[in-house]
C-alpha cells in the first residue's frame, strides 16, 4: 500500500520557491533523504508531516487526501515527526515531554503511559525518564525528540536529521531501531550524511536546489559514481554525481 503520494509538490516562503516539482511515492520501509545543507529537505519533509501547507500539487497520505482539517487531523494521528530543531518546555521530564507529545497527536489514552515508556527504552533514555529536559546533553535531547516521534508505532515516522549530536555506538544502535521501526511503518530520514542511510534504508533520495536528482535503492546509486567524484566510498561518490544531475521531472521531460 502506498503511505505517501507526492505529486509535482510546490513549497516556498514569501514568494521564494524552495521545492520545485517534487513527485515521489513512499511505503512501508526506511527511505533516506539525502542531500546538501540548503537543500530543501526541511522544507519537504515539514510538507509531507502537514505542518506547511504546500503552494502547489497534490499530497495523499495513507491512501486519503488531506486537504480539510478533518482529513489533516486524522492523517497528524499516523505521523511521528521529529524536526531538526524542536522547542520543549524545559522543566518537563523525559517521560512527561514524550507523554505530552503522544497526547497531541491523539494516541488513545488508555495506551498513553505504556507507549511512552516503551518509545523511552527504544532510545535507551530509560535512566533519565525522570530528568528534566533541560539537564539532558545535546544527545540525549535529540534521543527525547526521537522518542516522542516513535511513541505509539505511527504510520509514518519522519526524523528529520535525526542522528545529531549521536556518538558513534548511539548512531549504530539508531541504525538498528530504523530498521525495526521499517518492518511495521514508514520511516523517512533525512540527512546530508549518506552512511547515516547508507545501511539502513531500502530506498534513497538525492535532493538538491529543491528537485529530486535521485530516487532508488543504494546499489543504484553507488552505480552512479565516476571516477574523479569527490568521496571516499563508491556510496560518497555516487552520491556526489547525484547532485550533479538534472532533475527527475527535467529528465522525464526530456523523454
């Protein structure tokens, strides 16, 4: 079943365009979204979680428009959603922030308490469920924000930038909870480090200047790599060729 359906989306902000034409379909599993800071990718991914409403095209999500507030009100039920940077009532606990957020986005409250801890163990945060957030370091923040999106396996699970201020061994253990997220939902992260999505996702996204230039699994883009490519992968450097590409709606056109 298709869970996203992106077609020739439109974003910009005081008559600025930022996304130019996006069309993309995503399902169950784990879609990296690569690309260069400036790229777009904030812009698109606060599009598909229906906190901006695009200028232009068309969004479905879970096989359902959402263009009335009672259609956006039950998609918001299914998305998780972590932004790059989140605000947080800092004198709130882990578990409260985490059981608030689930609380917004209408988890039924009988299953409250129960997802929250549950999301909390997931991110490894179980020893600070009782700190406040503003005692957490930069990590465990991030691993908070993470825990509030997963709270309540939703549809769809968008972590935008999701590994920042991880250290190496919190990074492999987010590999890990991606993919088991990916059995069940949608997960949807974006990076500008492709070994972040290189060992998890099924399927990659080369965003740049607000176009797609990529879509496919990483085989195919480790193909695209030449030889003077900057890079230190065959990954890095098809990657690097990606962003050198026309875009995917310039090259069906060309057809």
């Amino acid at each position: 079943m298709l869970l996203v359906e992106v077609n020739d989306l439109h974003q910009g902000y005081r008559g600025k365009p930022v996304i130019q034409g996006v069309s993309l379909t995503l399902e169950a599993g784990a879609f990296g979204l690569l690309g260069p800071n400036g790229a777009g990718k904030s812009t698109l991914l606060r599009s598909l979680a229906t906190a901006s409403r695009p200028t232009s095209g068309a969004l479905r999500l879970f096989g359902r428009d959402v263009r009335t507030l009672k259609e956006l009100r039950a998609a918001r039920r299914e998305i998780g959603y972590l932004p790059q940077s989140f605000a947080y009532p800092a004198d709130f606990t882990v578990t409260d922030f985490v059981r608030h957020c689930a609380w917004l986005r209408e988890v039924p409250r009988s299953d409250i308490t129960k997802a929250a801890a549950e999301a909390i163990e997931r991110v490894e945060l179980q020893g600070q469920a009782s700190t406040p957030l503003r005692k957490l370091s930069g990590g465990m923040l991030r691993r908070a924000g993470i825990a509030q999106a997963i709270a309540g396996r939703p549809t769809l699970i968008i972590l935008d930038e999701p590994t920042t201020g991880l250290d190496p061994h919190q990074r492999v253990r987010f590999r890990e909870l991606v993919r088991d997220l990916a059995q069940d939902s949608c997960v949807l992260l974006s990076t500008h480090l492709v070994e972040d999505v290189a060992h998890t996702c099924a399927r990659m996204g080369v965003l740049y200047e607000g176009t797609l230039r990529f879509v496919g699994p990483p085989a195919e883009l480790q193909a695209l790599s030449t030889a003077d490519a900057p890079g230190d992968t065959p990954l890095e450097r098809g990657y690097a060729t990606a962003l050198g590409a026309p875009s995917l709606q310039d090259r069906a056109g060309a057809k």
